[in-house]
C-alpha cells in the first residue's frame, strides 16, 4: 500500500488510482456525488457545478468531476459549505423554468397561476412529463430546496414537435450541456450545440431549425440522456409514466450489432425503449430504428391466426387444421419425390434455438439437407 | 468478425470499405466516428458513394464498381515492393506469400488506376498508412460480398491483414458487419446446406453419426443441400417441390424478383411462417403465425459472435407461436417427438452437440453476452480470434486476379446501378414500415444521381423516372445528392412498388452463391 498516493475522503482514507478524478474515485468507493452535466465517456465539463466539494486548502468548492485526486487531499462531500452551494444551484435552476413538479414551491403562494401558466405551453393539464423520472427533482427533494423567493425567468423559446419522435422543451432545459454531448462525443451527429448567449442560450440543431431540418438522425441519445423534461420521446411524453410500466432486458431485432435494450411495457404494449448503459456492446446508444422502430410489434397487420388458401383466397384455419396439412402434404412430396424435393429456408431474424430447431427438422424428419437463409441476400 | 464491436477504438487505423455503416450500423459508426474525432485514430474509406462516414475519412477513395479485388492488390502490391508488410508475421504465420507477391507485381498504383478509376498517388499513400499502423482494423459490409468476385473480395481482403499482420490483435482484424440481427447464430446453428451447428461438415461420418446419435435418428442425409439461390431455379424446373420458409421475404430480397416469383408458382406446396403477410406469404398455400423478438425467449448472436438473452416482454398477438413450437408440432405429426418445453432446454441440446457453444449457459450471460468459441463451463469466450494460429493452422495467402463484374454499361445500358439500404428502413420493410415516424423520414424509394448524371439525363431533383435493366423497369423519385459519383446511381431495395431488385443481376459469386447486388447496368428517363 505503501507506493499508492492517497486521499482522505469524509474521514476515510483511500488509494488513488492513475488519471482519477474525485468524482470517479468517490464512485469506486460508493460514496454518492450528485452530478447533473457529467456524462460517462464524454470530457467533463463542470457547468452545473452539482458536485462540487470542499477539499481543504482550496479557496474555492471544486467540482469534483473535473478536479483530478491528487496525494493527501482532503476532501468532504456533503459538508455544510457544500451543501449551502448545491442548494442556491438547485434553487437558480427550480426559478428558471416550468418545473411545475411542486418541488419548485410558489411565490406568494400563489401556485396556481404558476401552474395554469406551464398549461399553456404544455398544451396538457398534468404536472411535468419526466415527473418521478427527474434527477433535478430527485436532487431538490434530496437537498429539501423549492424556487420560492426568486423571481421567475422568461420562457423565451418554444416548445418543438414538429418531428414523429422527439419533443425539444426548453421550457425545462437546464443547461448541463449532456445532449450535446451526447450528439458530439458519444454519438458524434454533430447535429446540436450551444448557440447564443447569455440568458439566451439555448441548444441549437444547424442555426437554430427544427431538428427535422438539420443533421440528426434521431437515434435519441439525447433523449436518454437528459436528466429532466427538456427532450422526451413524443409517444411518452403524457402518456406514459415510470410508474406504470416494467421494463424486460433484451437484444434488438434490426442489425447484427445486437445492441442492449429495455423494453418499457404499459398495459402489455411496449410503449418505449432505451439503451441499457454499463454494458457492451452499445452501452447505452441505439440508433433511430432500434429506439423508435417498435410500433411492428402491436401492428393490427400481425398474423393472429393460421392461414389455409383455398380457391386462390385465405380463410382462417385452426393450429390442429394447418399442422395437419402442412405434416401431411411435406409427407406425401417426401415419399413420391424423395426428401431432396423439399427445402427449408431458416430465418436470421429468429433465435439461435429456433435455427437449430429448425435445421435439424430438415435434416432428421426431412432428410434433406436443403437448409439456407438470406444470409446470401 | 474476428474482433470485437469496442476494437474499432482500439485501433490505429481503420480501413471502412463497402459499408454504409452511419446508416446500416449505426451504433458501430459511433465507434468509428469517436476513434477518429476523439482518439486521433487515421480512416480510409473505400466506396462508391461518398458515403456519410467517408467525410470523417483522412482519404476517401472511390473505385468502380466491382474492381475491389483490384485495388486492394494494388495496395499489396505497393506494401511489398516498398518492403512495409510485417515479415515476422508473413513467416511465421502464413503460407502462400511467393504466389501471393507474383500475382500482385502488375498491380502497380497506375495499372490499378485504369481499372478502379482510384488515383495512384492517393491508392499508395493509403497502403502506407494501413501498412504503418500498429494496429490496423479493416470493416466490411455487403458492398464487398454481394458480387460474383465475393468470395475473392473477402479472401483479398484477409490477404491484406494477414500481410501486415493485423489479425489475431487487440484492436486489429476482419470486420464484416453482419445485416440482420441473428444472420451469424442462423449460420452458427447450422441453417445452411452443408454443415451442423456448429459448422460441423455434413459430409464428415463423425459429425453425422454424432448428430445421429443426439437425435435419435438414422442416415442423415452426407450430401451438402441447395443454398437459397439455387433451391429458387430449382423450384423453377421442377426439381423443388415444396419450399417451407420461415421470417424470410426472398419474393423482395432475391436479385430478380421476377423470376423469383415465377419460381414459387412452380411448387407443389408453399409454407410461410411469418410476423405478417409478405410478400412471399401471398404466395403461400399454409400461413403459420409466429411471435416476434419482444413475444418470446431465447438468444441471438451478433456481429461479434457474442451470445446474447432475447427474453419475454409482451404477450404475442393471437394464436401466434414461437417458431421452434411450430417446427416441433409439425415434426410430431410426421412421426417424430420433439418434446422440447422451452428455449433453454434446446439451448443445452445445442451445447451437447456445438463445440464452440458449449461452454455458453443461459446463467453465465444473464447480464452480459459470451463470444464464442467457448468450448467450457468454465471458458471466458473468444473476444478475439487467430491469437495463436489459425483455425487451419498457418493463414493461407490467396493470389487472386481481378475479374470485371457480371454485367457492364454500354450504349443501351449506359450506367452503373449499386443498391443498398438507407437508415430509416431495414431489409424489405415488413417491420420499419409499420412505424409511422420512421415512414415519415422515409416514405418511398429514390434513384440517388450525381448533379452532372441527372442533366446528361434531362432530369432535376425531385423529378419521376423511369429506371431500367435487362430484367426490368421500376419508377422512382429522382434525388440529386452529392453522395452520387458521376456514373453510378444507387437504388434502395426496401421498397416494393419501385422495388429495386425487379432491376438487380441474380448473376452469382460460384462459392457463396450470392448475387451480384452491388453492379447491374441501367438506363434512365423522365417517367411518362
């Protein structure tokens, strides 16, 4: 132990690691720093400045995801000072916009008109879409903060929705900058940025157009990884809320890659997808068709039923009925036209176990070993 | 691939060749795109289009269609004759290097030129830098295998890795991006004509008897069977007389669609197993429901051979039933049980059997995927393959020439159509187009042309017309985009009322039997 470098960390003493910074070693050790810009993967930028903390010596609070562990720091994580700072930055960002979850308090108690305001722009009578799902939520209940006291800040951009999958709220938009990230470093679409200044600023797609009409290609990155309301998947947003779903981990259907993701079930429909992060081999990403493309699967076109056609048309026909006949027909062609008459054509888009079923079908009950796929094609 | 997904940010260098991977891929792109813009690492990109990923390229280089087995000997040949391949690895690695260099000494960088159209200069500053990495990694897609050189394509590829020793590296490799989401497990299990799962050879006595021995049966058939292009001919002449096809469309995917149809017209009996009434369903005599990915467990493999959970979300619509139910009643009936009662009970029969799978359990990658091989229990997976040696022992170089494609322009015909696929869509559509948002983006077909092709052709951007080969005639929206090289036009196939592969070339590569999908020869009109 004696060559690593060390920091003490709430009283406890820990071992650095190479190129850590405070936040990746608090994270190694559980200790729990609340962040809101930081985005695993992407080069840290201490705009929200959430996690700072106090280290001895320093004449300022440090964030800590940009500050590097460094030898015989001492370092406090919840300690008043830094509390006391966390607590006026949850309190700027609750004033700033329509974060009409009641955790933003009112002024002179007058919620109300805060609410019938927010209504407005919403176009819905309910309180905030991410409501439950919101890490500045999770943090003002946590730090016990609301907006009261400070005035209110002008709305001065509107709600866009003018694309089928993402609603871009800056009503909601805090600034941390983790879309753009996101868009740039992980996905790299390079589709938004910052543009303007100041008070003005706000998240741009090519000079400020809708995104429909610049370079994003909706694989909703940004969408997963924003920590509030300010983008959220259109057939979400009012509809469906954490609460009433469960989610199964699975494999994508469309290409090869075999990404991770969640299915988001309501009422037995998948009413959403997301990436599963921390594990390969997307960690978190998806793209456009794998996020979005779902609707196939409650598609009124699904076959429900086996089909027998008679007289050139379909018509409905039991599992018994069908099974029958397909077993039937395959046995006569196989013993008027021996088993090479017969073919199989298994699927790339069925499972592993389903292939081999199928595959060892025409091999040990056809006897033949006419078996492709559309590998080929 | 012979490397892992997460490889492509470990490398140096990267060669991206017949891959529209920002839209076919897009998730691997990202990977692509952060080792460049992020980690410094160098991209060639070789393709016909100017592709989205070829504007992260260091050089982009543009060669005809179907003259790949071309330029990349005439990169070999640049690395050899400047002494930059990676002699340890030739010698003690390889075998076949003399023929290999023989065959490559005319291809010089200008000789190259007159074939590919590839300026020499750029063609050998590209071998040196591939050649120079420390580890080179090379992507490919379909635009290297659906040719009738496919094969040679992808052999000349691996001749290039194994020169400069890129393979059997972290980081390095061949790279072929698999389409669809389990086209590499429906190979590993054995759906093709000459092998068990396992690629287990039908024509070796020990795989059949083993096989024979698991499942109880006798005289397995010691003949390799017909690929899907040539059970559709074959269904023409009357040799195939029942086709059963399962979640596949070949009445949209096949090359030349219409004598794919025919072909299904001559059957004595059709059996489709589907999500929908396709295409191909259309034609079928029995139509069997089946569930989708989000209905049913199981695993898929993916492009980088690892294993993973598909697991149970929703209830299936219907009367559907997973697919190896359906197989497994209908081998009942014909008098042979297959009393399987779920997806992982036919998972352990498939470890019993498949050396490379039998290491892989449903316990060991509940949270994360294995990559086979996985021989063992106790066997961590094969990230990376050819550490040691490969798989036949020493890596044989393959000296190959150029052959020109199946079909070439001329005055009736007088340009080159590739087709492909473009991000909103997946393979025929029986899924993404069920989606509104993703039509949305992507309603309908288009023929991309170069602004020069559509004025030689008294078109404008926007426009109707008419496209036509020796097999057919589709109608299109013209779409001017810089992405079009004079004298190529590229056609998606997903569409069916302007479906692209109603033009395309069933013309095939000898060894895989693929179609030459990626050259055909076209003419244009405005539509009447």
């Amino acid at each position: 132990m004696g060559d690593h470098d060390m920091l003490v960390m709430n009283g406890n003493e820990f071992t650095i690691e190479p190129g850590e910074t405070i936040l990746d070693l608090a994270r190694r050790q559980g200790i729990e720093i609340p962040t809101l810009c930081h985005l695993k993967g992407a080069t840290p930028t201490g705009a929200c400045r959430i996690c700072v903390v106090e280290v001895e010596g320093a004449r300022t609070l440090l964030p800590s995801c940009t500050t590097p562990a460094a030898k015989n720091m001492v370092v406090r994580t919840e300690s008043p000072k830094v509390v006391e700072a966390r607590r006026t930055i949850l309190k700027l960002m609750l004033a700033s916009g329509n974060h009409n979850c009641a955790a933003r308090g009112s002024d002179e108690g007058d919620w109300t008109s805060f609410q019938l305001e927010v209504e407005k722009g919403d176009r819905s009578e309910e309180l905030c879409p991410v409501w439950g799902d919101c890490r500045l939520q999770d943090l003002a209940y946590r730090y016990q903060v609301t907006g009261e006291g400070l005035p209110r800040t002008a709305i001065p951009y509107p709600l866009e929705d003018v694309n089928p999958f993402i609603v871009r709220d800056f009503s909601r938009c805090i600034l941390c900058g983790r879309c753009v990230q996101a868009c740039n470093e992980i996905q790299v679409n390079k589709a938004i940025s910052f543009g303007f200044r100041g008070a003005g600023t706000k998240v741009v797609a090519a000079g400020d157009n809708p995104l429909r009409d610049s370079d994003c290609v909706f694989c909703g990155e940004c969408v997963q990884v924003c920590p509030v309301a300010a983008l959220v998947e259109k057939d979400v947003r009012y509809r469906v809320r954490p609460w009433e779903t469960t989610t199964t981990r699975t494999t994508c259907t469309y290409c090869g890659v075999g990404c991770q993701l969640r299915l988001h079930v309501k009422d037995g429909r998948v009413v959403k997808v997301s990436g599963v992060e921390g594990v390969a081999p997307n960690y978190g990403s998806l793209c456009v068709k794998g996020r979005f493309g779902f609707d196939f699967i409650h598609s009124p076109e699904r076959l429900t039923t086996p089909l027998i056609k008679e007289d050139g048309a379909f018509r409905e026909a039991s599992w018994e009925e069908a099974l029958d006949l397909v077993a039937r027909r395959l046995e006569s062609i196989k013993a008027a036209h021996g088993s090479d008459a017969i073919g199989l054509l298994t699927s790339a888009r069925i499972t592993n176990e389903e292939n081999y079923v199928a595959q060892k079908f025409a091999r040990a009950v056809l006897k033949t070993n006419n078996v492709d796929h559309c590998a080929r094609l | 691939m012979t490397n892992t997904i997460a490889c492509v940010e470990k490398a140096d260098v990267i060669l991206v060749t017949g891959s529209n991977t920002t839209e076919n891929h897009p998730v691997i792109s990202a990977g692509i795109k952060r080792a460049v813009t992020r980690k410094g690492a160098r991209l060639i990109v070789v393709d016909p289009r100017r592709v989205k990923i070829a504007t992260f390229a260091d050089h982009w280089l543009r060669p005809n269609l179907g003259t790949d087995v071309a330029w990349i000997n005439g990169m070999m040949q640049v690395i050899i004759a400047e002494g930059l391949y990676d002699r340890q690895f030739v010698e003690a690695r390889t075998e076949g290097f003399e023929a290999l260099k023989q065959v490559v000494a005319k291809y010089t960088p200008e000789y190259v030129e007159g074939i590919t159209g590839i300026p020499a200069a750029d063609l050998a500053a590209a071998a040196r830098i591939y050649a120079g990495a420390k580890v080179g990694n090379i992507v490919y897609c379909m635009g290297i295998t659906q040719h009738i050189t496919g094969t040679d394509n992808v052999k000349s590829l691996a001749n290039l890795a194994m020169l400069c020793g890129h393979l059997g590296v972290e980081g390095g490799g061949l790279n072929p991006l698999r389409g669809q989401n389990n086209v590499q497990g429906a190979c590993d299990m054995g759906g093709l004509p000459n092998v068990f799962s396992g690629y287990q050879a039908v024509t070796s006595e020990e795989a059949r008897r083993k096989m024979e021995a698991e499942w109880g049966v006798t005289e397995l058939a010691d003949k390799p069977g017909m690929t899907v292009t040539q059970m559709l001919p074959a269904a023409h002449d009357g040799r195939l007389k029942a086709l059963y096809i399962i979640g596949e469309n070949p009445l949209m995917s096949d090359a030349d669609i219409q004598h794919a149809e025919k072909s299904l017209q001559h059957l004595d009996f059709l059996v489709v197993q589907d999500l929908f009434l396709t295409e191909t369903a259309r034609k079928a005599d029995v139509v069997l429901p089946s569930k989708c990915f989000a209905e049913k467990d199981g695993t898929f493999s993916n492009t980088e051979r690892r294993v993973q959970r598909v697991r149970k979300a929703v209830e299936a619509p219907g009367e559907a039933w997973d697919d190896w139910q359906i197989v497994a009643r209908v081998a009942g009936r014909m008098g042979y049980a297959m009393p399987y009662r779920n997806a992982e009970e036919i998972m352990d029969e498939i470890r019993r059997v498949t050396p490379s799978y039998a290491g892989i359990t449903y316990a060991r990658i509940e949270e994360e995927g294995l990559h086979w091989p996985c021989p063992n229990p106790e066997h961590p997976g094969t990230p990376v393959l050819h550490k040691e040696q490969f798989t036949r022992g020493r890596g044989l170089f393959h000296a190959i020439d150029w052959l020109p494609p199946a079909e070439r322009v001329d005055d009736d015909y007088p340009l080159y159509l590739t087709t492909g696929r473009v991000l909103y869509q997946y393979h025929t559509g029986t899924m993404t187009m069920k989606s509104e948002g993703l039509m949305d983006r992507a309603p309908e077909s288009f023929l991309e042309i170069s602004l020069r092709d559509a004025r030689v052709h008294g078109i404008a951007d926007g426009d109707r017309v008419a496209v036509t080969s020796r097999r057919g005639t589709i109608h299109l929206v013209a779409r001017v985009s810089s992405q079009a090289v004079d004298g190529t036009v590229f056609i998606p196939f997903h569409y069916a009322k302007a479906a692209a592969n109603q033009l395309t070339n069933a013309a095939l590569d000898p060894i895989a039997g693929i179609p030459e999908f990626k050259v055909c020869a076209v003419r244009i009109a405005p539509a009447a």
